[in-house]
C-alpha cells in the first residue's frame, strides 16, 4: 500500500506531466484530425513530432475503438508490425474509451521493455466534434525530465506485520542469550562512541545474531559488517577516524545513549516478546524495532522514549 504522503508525491508529479503533455498533444491531435484518413501522412506528422516530443518513446494513432491504425513511431522509426493492434483492453486505454479527451495512465510496466512506462491518450474530433481516433504516446520513466523533488518520508510511527509462521508460534520459543547480550553493556558504549564522534549516522544492532551493521558518514554507500569479537574490541574505534556530530541530525549526541539503552530494556524484557535487532538513523531521526513477533515498528526517537516496557508488553501499568 503506499502512504498517503508518498501518493501526494506522485500526484503532484503527475500533475506536472499532464500539464506538459495536455497543449503538446492537442495540437498535435488537431494535426492528425487534418491529415485524416491518410495513414502515411499521419505517421509523417507522428515522425516530426517525434523531434517535438524529445522524451517520447513512441506516437500512433487509433481508431474510435482503439485498433491501430497506423506504425509506431520511434526515434529510430517506424514500427509498422504495430499496426492492426487492438489496444482496447489495455489499461491504459480505459479513461479514453469512457470518454475523457486527454488521460494520462497510472504508470506500469511495459510488454516489451518491462520498465515504469506512462501512456498519455488524446482524443481526435472532426469538426463537428465527434471521435475520430484516439492519439497515444508512451512514455519511458527513466527517460522523463527530472521534474520532481527528492521525496522525503514522513517522520511518523509506522507498525508492520510480519511473518505469520512466526507468530503463531511465538508462545513456543523463549530468548536464548546470543554473545550481544552477554557483552551488551560494552557494546552499547563502543555504538554510542561511534555514532557521536566517529560518524555513523545509521546503526543496527542484531542483538539474536551478535553482530552490528553500520553506515558512516564519509563513507554513506556501503555499509560495514561487524562481528562481535570486533563490537567488543576496545581498539574497534582506532579504525574510524574522528568525525563532528552532524549539525543536520535529528537525534541529539546526548540522547544517543539513552536510545540504545532502551534497546536493551527491550530484549531483556521478556522471554518471549524481545527485541531481536534496533535500528538508529540520526539523520531522519527514526528508530527501527524487530521483535519476536517479526512485528516491526519505525518511530521518532523522542516518541520511542515516551513508551514504557509495559507498552510494549501490552499489559497495564502497574499501581504505585
């Protein structure tokens, strides 16, 4: 399902899209309109579109009931083995055919390329109004303009389900202290070392399989694999140079400790609802938890903090 806010995003880019490509190929319609039912001349004007149109990846026409009825035409020609093609139970067709006079798809993967692909449809009317044909382009993705802005997710608590195998038998398993828990403490100090002064900005640690992944500022696109042996090396820190606390960061230096402090609240609660791996990005300022359950959660740090263990748990604070 995607998010609400992640659907404005591409709303809003569709907008823009359809804005572009409405004048374009309306007039491009009224020049098909002239030239009908002349399919060599029609396919002439598609082929100079085609250099009005540098991001299309192809131009044809069809008929009233969306059979083709002249070649694709791409930049590198025509494609005449298209003509005769019934489109008309494409779902990109289906707005057209009900009666819009421009449409622009939902965006979906091609036959032939198998890429994100865009068909934008405009009618074509005679000069009394009624349909003639229907004119379409599609449109590869990753040939589009660069129109939209980097799409940032929402800082919001967000819960996921996951595997049901592993649910329905959560109540058989208990926890089974992994070499993590049996050095957390040390581990938590040599994390909370790193992230303030040696530049990891995202950190997670896999408490059931002792080991940690990180991801450090001067080096974002790939992330280091740690072993126990090494999270538990007082000399783990030598190897990573020092580094100013990030002024764009989310998650203040000082309350990085806390975090993973309730981490380990958090697998040591219970011998059978634990946590299983924590995450931390300082960046968007969310904390990432796997439990026993493979139920996951992101969350702002600051909300995180807020939740006692008996939230959790799901059971009711105790009386004081």
């Amino acid at each position: 399902m995607t998010s609400d806010s992640l659907q404005i995003a591409i709303n809003r880019q569709r907008q823009i899209l359809k804005g572009w490509l409405s004048s374009s190929l309306g007039s491009l319609a009224e020049d098909c309109r002239q030239a009908w039912p002349d399919r060599l001349a029609i396919e002439e004007r598609l082929s100079s579109a085609m250099l009005e149109l540098p991001y299309c990846k192809y131009l044809y026409v069809l008929d009233a009931h969306a059979r083709q009825i002249t070649a694709n035409l791409s930049r590198n020609g025509p494609l005449p083995e298209q003509i005769d093609r019934d489109r008309s139970t494409r779902p990109y067709m289906a707005a057209a055919l009900a009666g819009e006079p421009f449409s622009l798809s939902e965006a979906y993967l091609s036959r032939n390329t198998r890429r994100p692909t865009l068909t934008a449809v405009q009618h074509i009317h005679d000069a009394q109004g009624n349909l003639l044909g229907l004119l379409g382009a599609d449109f590869d993705l990753r040939e589009l303009p660069a129109t939209q802005d980097l799409y940032r997710q929402p800082e919001q608590w967000v819960q996921l389900k996951g595997d049901p195998a592993i649910r329905s038998g959560l109540f058989h398993q208990a926890r089974t202290d992994s070499l993590l828990d049996e050095h957390i403490d040390t581990v938590l100090d040599q994390l909370t070392e790193l992230m303030t002064v040696h530049g990891v900005f995202h950190g997670k640690l896999h408490f059931s399989s002792s080991r940690a992944t990180l991801w450090l500022v001067n080096d974002p696109y790939r992330y280091h694999l740690l072993s126990i042996q090494e999270l538990t090396d007082p000399n783990l820190c030598l190897a990573y140079p020092r580094c100013p606390y990030p002024e764009k960061a989310l998650v203040p230096a000082q309350r990085i400790k806390e975090i993973l402090l309730t981490f380990k609240a958090l697998r040591l609660m219970d011998e059978t609802l634990y946590l299983r791996s924590g995450t931390l990005n300082i960046f968007n300022g969310l904390v990432g938890l796997t439990f026993s359950c493979d139920g996951s959660h992101y969350m702002p740090w600051d909300e995180f903090l807020t939740k006692n263990l008996e939230f959790w748990l799901g059971t009711p604070p105790k009386p004081r």
